[in-house]
C-alpha cells in the first residue's frame, strides 16, 4: 500500500518477526488510518500469494531461458555470418589492392608521359618561337641589306668623281702606292683616332676613380682620427679617475695604516701594562712570576685577584678606621701585614 508519510514502519507481513505481538495491531492501525494514506483502485481485492508470484517467476525464467538460448543460436550463426563476410572482406581487399597498385602504376606512367610530352612541346614551342624570331631579323636584315644595297649603289655613283681624284693623288703622291693604300691607311688613323678617344676616356674615367678612392680613404683616415682622438680623451677621463681615485684610496690606507700602527701600539702599551702590574703584584706577594707577557687571560685574572683583595682589605680598613676599632683584633694578621 503506497504511502507518502506512514506513521509507522512496517515491512511486507508487518514486521511479524521483529515484534509479533504487536504487529498485527500496528498494521490494522496503519491501514485505518487515512490522513496519510492514499487508497489505490481494487485495493480490498485480494493480491498474488506467493506460489502464484513463484509459479509465474517460474515461467517467467523458463521464457527467458529460451530467450536466451535463441539469442544464442543468433549470435553463433551471425558470428559465422560475420567471419564469411569478413574472409570475403580481405579476399575483395586484396583484389582492391592489386588493382589500386596497376592503377596507380598506370597513372604514374600517364603523369610521366604527359610531363615528357608537355617537356617537348615546351622545348618544340621555344624552338619555333626562337626560329620566328630568327626568321624575322633575317627578314629585317634582308630588308636592311636592300635598303644599304641602294644606298651603296647610290653612293658609288655619287663618289665617282671623288676615285677619279683618288687615283690622280696617288699618281703624284710619292707616299702611297695604290689607292687601296691610301684608304687603309686613313681607316688605320680613323682607327686610331677612335682608340685613342676610348683610351682618353678609360683613363679619365680611371683618374675620377681614383679622385673618389681619395676622397674615400681621407674621409675614413679622418673620421678614424676623429675617432681615436674621442678615444685619447676617453682614456684621459679615465686615467684622471683612477687617478684621484687612486690618491683618494691612498689617503684612506694611509689614515688605516696609521690606525693599525696607533692600535698596534696602544695593544703593546697595554700588555706591557698589564705585565708590569702582574710582575709589581707579584713582587708585592713575594712570588715569581710564572705566567709569560702574551698569556693575559691568566694574568687579568691574578690582577683581578689581587685587586678584590685589594678592595676587601681597603674595605676592612676603612671600617675599622669609622668604628675606631683596635689595631690587634684575632683574625687581622693578614690584613695588618697587607697594610704594612
């Protein structure tokens, strides 16, 4: 029976094996109660037993043994489906292989032949483009030739007159032997002429270079002279800091070395101090002394032995002197003798 807040906790057959004697009550109260109980439909028909709930787990077990025994069969016969479809895989695999591999083969001799034939035809249209060039500069040259070949013609008919005189020039010239000489021989000063032209040139063009390379190497001597003078004055500022800084830490030792011989000295007074006031209080004891001058723990600490002796007999006799004590009191021959 459903409820949201039962008043009381009970199990299935209420809670008859914890508390029997008082089961059966709490459970009629727990059910006459409606406050906190919600009544579902048919519920005072009666429910399952028990042998009912089993017999129908029983059944209810068989149907899925069976269940389970035919999902079985169906996983083994799709498992040997599977395994064929799998054998049938690699076989059709291996088949895609072999023919990817003549394919690709096939296509890599395709891509070469097209790249040897796109090669060629590069190299066969270069070779017809440089020939159409050819063939047009033969062409202007051809028609330049025809243009000079004119222009020849007409120019020997306009220099005929000019060979007439050529031949009578060198008929009465003793120099030249043949007019052919005599063109030669003004081709070679032409010649000449045009050489020693480039020739002035080149040496001009040489001499300004030359002017430039000067020019170059005195603004780099210059800027260099600059820059070692920069340096010198550089070298100079720092020379004059070490300089002053040198005199400076020379002042500074000196004043430390002066400290050091002051405090060597006050040291030595001081031990000799020390010495001569132990070897005097020894004197005074009319000991020896034992303890060397460099052993002055043990020899401040006899002095300051000495001195709270000192103090106490000083002591002693100042009492003595305010009460107006006798001089022989027992127990005061130290002291007497320490005073004497």
């Amino acid at each position: 029976m459903p409820r949201r807040n039962p008043t009381k906790k009970l199990d299935v057959i209420g809670s008859l094996d914890l508390r029997p004697e008082t089961a059966v009550g709490d459970y009629i109260e727990s059910k006459q109660q409606e406050e906190l109980f919600i009544k579902p439909p048919h519920q005072d028909s009666a429910g399952d037993s028990i042998e009912l709930l089993f017999i129908a787990n029983a059944r209810e077990h068989e149907t899925m043994l069976k269940l389970q025994q035919e999902m079985l069969a169906n996983a083994k016969r799709q498992s040997e489906i599977n395994a064929d479809r799998v054998r049938k895989m690699y076989k059709t695999q291996d088949r895609l292989r072999k023919r990817f591999i003549e394919v690709n083969g096939f296509i890599k001799d395709c891509a070469d032949k097209k790249r040897i034939a796109e090669k060629a035809i590069s190299e066969e249209t270069l070779l017809h483009e440089e020939l159409i060039k050819s063939s047009e500069k033969y062409k202007e040259s051809i028609a330049e030739l025809k243009v000079f070949r004119g222009a020849l013609k007409a120019t020997v008919e306009e220099f005929k007159p000019y060979e007439k005189v050529l031949d009578e020039v060198v008929k009465v010239s003793d120099i030249f032997v043949s007019p052919k000489d005599c063109m030669d021989r003004c081709d070679a000063l032409m010649l000449a002429q045009v050489e020693i032209n480039n020739l002035e040139q080149q040496k001009t063009q040489e001499i300004e270079e030359m002017r430039k390379q000067m020019v170059k190497i005195t603004n780099e001597a210059a800027l260099t002279v600059l820059g070692l003078k920069n340096d010198l004055a550089r070298l100079e500022r720092s020379y004059n800091q070490s300089r002053s800084l040198c005199l400076k830490w020379e002042k500074i030792l000196a004043g430390v070395k002066d400290s050091i011989s002051t405090n060597y000295l006050a040291k030595e007074r001081t031990l000799d101090a020390v010495n001569v006031l132990y070897r005097l209080l020894c004197r005074r004891r009319d000991m020896e002394p034992t303890y060397m001058r460099s052993d002055v723990e043990n020899c401040m600490d006899f002095i300051k032995e000495e001195v709270e002796l000192l103090k106490a007999i000083l002591k002693q006799f100042e009492e003595r002197k305010a009460t107006k004590v006798p001089d022989k009191m027992p127990g005061t021959t130290a002291i007497d003798g320490a005073e004497c």
